[in-house]
C-alpha cells in the first residue's frame, strides 16, 4: 500500500514545555511588550512561528557531535569536518566560518560596499539590506514582476528580474556594482524559490560585466526541492545536485547555517576568488575569530558539518514542504488571504487584504502579529511597513511594497497537532477581522527598527 500521509520523518527523544497562557494573561503580556512580539518572553508564546532561524531541533547524531567537538583554538578537528561539508557542496575552496549570516554579510559588504556602491537582489533580507546601507552603499530589489500579485500561482516567485538588473548595471555602471545577490529562496519576498535558469542568466549577466555574483543561500535544499519539483529537465537530479549545480554559478555564497543547516547558531562565507579571501580573512580575525573557528565552538562547527548532510535527506525535505504547504492550503481555503503558492519555510498573510480598513501607514501587518498572539499565543512576524518602511524628509511613511505576515515553521520541531491548533486561531481570526484596529510607533531606533520599536494600539 502507498501511503497518502506524510508523517514526521522523526521520533521524539527530548521535550521541552509549553507553559499554556490564558487570553487574559496574553493581552497583559502583549501590551507589556508593546505590541511588538520581539519583546515578549519566549515562555509566554504557545506556538513560535517567529522565525525559522536558529529554532532547529537538532537530531541525536549532531547531539553526539556537540560532544565530540574540538575545541582547540587553531586546526580544530571539528573545522575540517565543517570545511569539508561545506566544500563539498559548494565547491568553494575559500571558507571563512562566521558565527551567523549577518556576520558574514558584516564582513563581505563592508569590503565590497561604500559610498556609490549598488548592490542589487531578488529581495535583500533586512539584515542584508541594513548592512550594505550601514556602510553607505545602495541595495535595490529586483525581483520578477510575477512577485507583485501574491494571489497568481507560478513556480518561481522568488526569481530576480534579469531584464530589469541588465538595465540597471547600464544606469549606474557596471564599476560601481558591488555584487549581484541572489537570495535562495527569497525570503522577504515570500519564501518563494528561484529557478535554475534564473541562476543561468544571472551568471551570464554578471559575466558580461564583469560583477561578481553572490548567493545568499540560507535556504539552498529547500530551493533544491522546488527546482526538482518544478523545474523541467530538473527531477532526475538529487536534491544536491541541484545546490551544487546552483553554487557552480555563483563566485562567493553566504550563508546562514541558522536555517538549512540545521543549528542553533552557524554561518559561513564560501569563495573562489583568492585576493578577495585574503581581504576578507583579515576582517574575519579582527571581528569574528581566527580562520579555523570564525565566530563558533568546535561543537557548533561538527553539529553544522551534519546538519548540512541531514537537510538533503529526501524524506525530510518531503515532509518540511509538504507540512509547510498543508499549512497554507488550509488558511487558503478558510479565506486567509496567503501568498501562494506556499514558500518553503514558512505561509505569508498579505496582511492587506486581510484588513483593507487599515491603510499602511497604521501597519496591517502589526495589527494581524497582536491578533495572532492575543487569540492564540502564537508568535509570528511582520516583513512590511515596520520592517521596510522609510520616511520622506517630511516625515511621511513611505510604505513597504507589500504588507506581509510571516508564519515561519521551525525544523523539526512542531508536530501536525500544532498546525492544527493555528489553523483553528486563523478561523476566529477571520471571524474578528472587521473590528481589528490599526497601530502607531511611538519609539524606534534607526536601523532594524522593527526588532525593538514600541506600538500603541489606535
Ligand atoms: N539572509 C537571509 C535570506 C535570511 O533569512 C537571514 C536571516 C539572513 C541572511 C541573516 O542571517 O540571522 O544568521 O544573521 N533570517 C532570519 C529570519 C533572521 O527570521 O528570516 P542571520
């Protein structure tokens, strides 16, 4: 008999509590934190849909290894397995390990970056976009055109507008382009994945001009999956490689190890170049640490080395898109305004359209995170006007391009029980939603704002 359910490929070996809140205790809690779920205590969330980042249950193999780790200072063991997983699927043979992405992005765009430098993606994560800013260059997103209409069904969402970057190189010069990176998949821009002729055209773009293409690929194996899935001439391929074939485009890759590969805290940079990675190494030991450690513990670097295997293993990626999907099909067919079709890693309400009586300016998406955790204790994130607003001179909000709210699946670690339960939160919430209310910020700092500003309700 085939089976039609598709079940954990995973047993339980160690728990952790949920403490259960009541909607009383939550509206105390969420008004204490401001509105903002940054701010709340991790014991008070039910389900934390928050982010995907870092929140990997580990498997009893990368357990094993967090104690084997070597923790010498210099030539670790345990950075020669990380150097050799990485190698291998990257085919980069310059590896510098950071202690998450952003660290790496810290160190690559400040090199590369600077005034009257442009950087262009398919979606620049925040963290990528705050980084390339901070050191006074431009990041512009570009991403296709099918991206703007979060209700029309295509395979590669996330793919970069090719016509419009070859434009773009020709307007500022290609001299002033920092790098081209592509985002796989694009998380701001819905978790959607870029295909592999995407990937073809960049390279040939960038070879044209002579700009060096970067992959920020946090999320390569789930990328892989929907290539292999979607993509013709693609699905008698492994899901490896897929990746490999992905990196043999690109010059450099970024990632953070927080997502795909399966831990708690990891990153890498992986290049070809030699003089760029003499350049960056020097960074790398000022802020992050000597070559052979970054920013980690021997036993992060082993627990990175097997995850980077674990990801690829067929029936998990099966599980983890298929789960992620079930998720979204069910709010798609209560009326929940989603972005479809499903991302990877996690189901976006394009907040929008699910309250049309809140205009951007008083930040749809915040009012659907309070919601979401009054109701059900259920923590989740806005990517829109709070995240990516800016002001005109004159002080008015200039809105994100879209209003989202992010549900993202933590790896291996909600069972369907769970899902289930915020399924059930989305029907109340769709009964409620003519009554939800608008916001204000009545604090916040200059960059990253959305991680620490303060809301009132309006
Ligand atoms: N690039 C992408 C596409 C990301 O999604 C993230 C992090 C980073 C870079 C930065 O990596 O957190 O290890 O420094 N995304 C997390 C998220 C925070 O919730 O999506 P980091």
């Amino acid at each position: 008999m085939i089976h039609k359910t598709i079940i954990e490929p995973f047993k339980i070996k160690s728990v952790e509590p949920i403490y259960l809140t009541t909607e009383q205790e939550r509206l105390e809690l969420i008004e204490a934190a401001h509105y903002n779920p940054f701010l709340l205590h991790s014991t008070d969330v039910i389900i934390d849909l928050l982010t995907d980042s870092g929140t990997s249950a580990m498997s009893s193999e990368q357990w094993a290894g967090i104690m084997r780790g070597d923790e010498s200072y210099a030539g670790s063991q345990s950075w020669f397995k990380m150097y050799d997983a990485v190698y291998s699927l990257t085919g980069m043979k310059h590896i510098l390990p950071t202690h998450q992405g952003r660290a790496g992005e810290r160190i690559v765009y400040s090199h590369l970056g600077g005034p009257g430098k442009v950087f262009f993606s398919n979606t620049h994560f925040d963290t990528t976009r705050a980084n390339i800013e901070f050191y006074g260059a431009t990041a512009i997103d570009i991403p296709t055109q099918e991206a703007k209409d979060t209700s029309l069904i295509r395979p590669f969402k996330g793919n970069m507008d090719v016509d419009k970057l070859e434009e773009l190189i020709k307007h500022y010069g290609a001299s002033n382009i920092g790098a081209v990176i592509l985002t796989v998949t694009n998380n701001s821009g819905g978790g959607q994945p870029v295909s592999m002729q995407n990937a073809h055209q960049i390279r040939k773009v960038c070879n044209q001009y002579d700009i060096l293409f970067l992959l920020d690929c946090c999320r390569i194996a789930e990328n892989s999956y929907f290539i292999k899935h979607r993509e013709e001439g693609m699905e008698n391929k492994s899901y490896v490689e897929i990746a490999r074939e992905m990196f043999n485009l690109a010059d450099g890759a970024i990632m953070s190890a927080k997502k795909d590969a399966l831990v708690n805290m990891g990153g890498f940079v992986a290049l070809r170049d030699d003089a760029l990675f003499e350049e960056l190494t020097s960074l790398l030991i000022i802020t992050e640490g000597f070559t052979t450690y970054g920013g980690l513990s021997g036993r992060d670097m082993e627990a990175l080395a097997i995850g980077l295997k674990e990801i690829f293993d067929p029936h998990y990626l099966e599980y983890r898109v298929k789960s992620t999907a079930y998720l979204g099909e069910h709010l798609h067919q209560m009326g929940v305004p989603i972005m479809l079709p499903t991302g990877g890693h996690a189901v976006y309400i394009d907040a929008k359209k699910l309250y049309p009586n809140i205009p951007p300016h008083e930040y749809p998406g915040q009012a659907l995170v309070v919601e979401l955790y009054k109701i059900g204790g259920i923590r989740a994130v806005e990517i829109g006007s709070v995240m990516f607003g800016k002001y005109s001179d004159g002080g008015q909000l200039i809105p994100a391009a879209a209003e989202l709210v992010r549900l993202a699946i933590p790896r291996r670690v909600y069972t369907q029980s769970h899902i289930e339960y915020v399924i059930e939160t989305f029907s109340n919430i769709m009964r409620n939603r003519e009554h939800v209310r608008g916001y204000e910020i009545v604090e916040e700092p200059k960059f990253l704002r959305h991680f620490t500003a303060k809301f009132q309700p309006l």
